[in-house]
C-alpha cells in the first residue's frame, strides 16, 4: 500500500482536488491556466519523485492569488495525509541546487510545526502570467497546511525564471530527502516521541 492522498478543497473563490502519490516517478496530471506555475509544479512532482494528478477551478478573471495559494494549501493536506504518522522516516531534508546563474538553499523539516521563511530576490513583479510574490504564498500555504517546516534561500542569481525553477526543484529534492525510510529509525524520528 502506498502512501497516497487524495484532498479535494473548495471556496466560493476556487476548487481544487490533488491526488498524490508520495512514491511515485515524478509525473504530473493535470492543468492550471497559469503557465508558469504549472511548469514550477512540473519542476517540484520530477525531484520529488511524486505522482501529482489535479484540477483546478478558480476566479482566474480576476487574477491567479486565490488558485495559486489554495493549491498550496491543498498539497500541503495532501502531503500531511500521505505522510501518515511518519514512522521510520528521516524526518528532515536539505538541498542547495544550482541552475545555470542560480543557486538557491532548501531544508524542510517534517516537525508537525508549520513554519516558512522564503527568502528569494525577484526582480520582476510577474514571470508568465504569475505574480512572482506568488511563489511565497505557496510554499506558506503549503507549509501551514502540510504541518512543515520550510526554509528557502536563494544564495545566488539574476534570471527570475531560473532562481524560482531552483527553489520548486530544490523543494522537491528536499522533500525527497525527508520523506524517505530510515533505514535505522523503526519508530517516529523525535525524542518526544509525536510529530
């Protein structure tokens, strides 16, 4: 049995329902109407090794900030459900990947404490069709959600596209990381006992 979730959420605003497989080979199912988001999306479920499937109905005339950060808030869910109780994991990742003039940091923490500190230096507002302020709301969202910690660094860079490519990939190499058995760890990876 694998460790798969399916989450459906839905506001006035948006709808979104996620299925995901934690243990799958990086495929993704599924469009948004916000291109580069679903290309960031694309970039996290390949390094992650997740299968992603999803729709998504939103408010999109007005603009993309409710579908962006409700699908965050949705993968967060659907990852937290996967997860389960997080026996005999590693508990915590870490990535600092590079893409052509990017380099940027990331470490997730599977602590059940929601945190995020994003940290990415974006010189344009919008990169197709999304707003790059965007791209901290998801992993916010995601975090809360998923019950996580997230930190997200970019240590070098001057193409947007490529420092928010490097941040979605090194988010899911971490997660990769941390998501992954222990091969030594039998129960869940804390001295307190409780994630």
């Amino acid at each position: 049995m694998g460790r798969i979730s399916t989450i459906k959420r839905e506001t006035n605003e948006t709808c979104v329902e996620i299925t995901l497989n934690l243990d799958g080979k990086g495929t993704l199912d599924g469009f948004i109407p916000v291109a580069f988001f679903g290309h960031m999306l694309a970039q996290a479920a390949k390094h992650a090794a997740w299968d992603l499937a999803f729709k998504v109905r939103g408010d999109f005339e007005i603009d993309c900030h409710h579908s962006v950060e409700d699908f965050g808030i949705t993968l967060g869910t659907a990852i937290r459900e996967a997860l389960g109780d997080k026996k005999g994991l590693r508990r915590y990742g870490d990535v600092t990947l590079p893409m052509d003039d990017a380099l940027v940091l990331c470490a997730v923490d599977l602590s059940g404490r929601p945190y995020s500190e994003i940290d990415l230096n974006f010189m344009a507002p919008n990169l197709g069709g999304m707003e790059l302020e965007l791209v901290e709301d998801f992993f916010r969202a995601l975090a809360n959600a998923a019950g996580i910690n997230i930190h997200i660094a970019q240590l070098r860079g001057r193409n947007d596209h490529h420092v928010a490519e490097a941040a979605f990939k090194a988010f899911g190499r971490a997660m990769r990381k941390a998501a992954e058995a222990d091969g030594r760890e039998e129960g869940v990876p804390s001295t307190k006992g409780v994630l």
